[in-house]
C-alpha cells in the first residue's frame, strides 16, 4: 500500500467512527427517530463515498460500511 491508500483508509476510519458516535448519542438521547432522513442521508452518502474509494481494501470498506448501516437499523429499531 502507498502513502495515498493509507491516507485514504485513516479518513474512512475516523470518519466512519464519527458518523457512529453521532449515532449513538442520539440513539441514547432519544432523538434518532427525530433526525431519522438525516441519518439516511448520511448512511447512503457514506455507502456511494466508499464505493468510489476503489484504493482501499474491500473487505475493509465492506466492514465499515456495514457497521454504520448496523447502527442505523438499531437505532431505528430502538427509537420505536
């Protein structure tokens, strides 16, 4: 892997950290069903990000992709 790949992959990271923690703390504050198309918004705006980054590995970009969507479908099932 190069410079650019590594690059790449610590900013998916962080950011997919990111958009998990906002998750979480409004899944324990309760809000997640009040900004529920925002969340989606972000999800899918993640998803076609990571598809674009061909660079990085793809079990990699599969398991953070599916992590985020995970904590979407649990915070839409805990908000019920």
């Amino acid at each position: 892997m190069d410079r650019n790949t590594d690059l790449l992959t610590v900013i998916f990271t962080v950011l997919a950290l990111v958009i998990v923690g906002v998750f979480l703390y409004r899944i324990r504050n309760g809000t997640f069903k009040k900004h529920l198309m925002a969340e989606a918004a972000i999800v899918v705006s993640y998803i076609v990000v990571s598809g674009a980054a061909s660079d990085m590995a793809f079990l990699l970009r599969l398991a953070i992709t599916l992590s985020i969507a995970g904590v979407f479908v649990y915070g839409r099932m805990k908000s019920d």
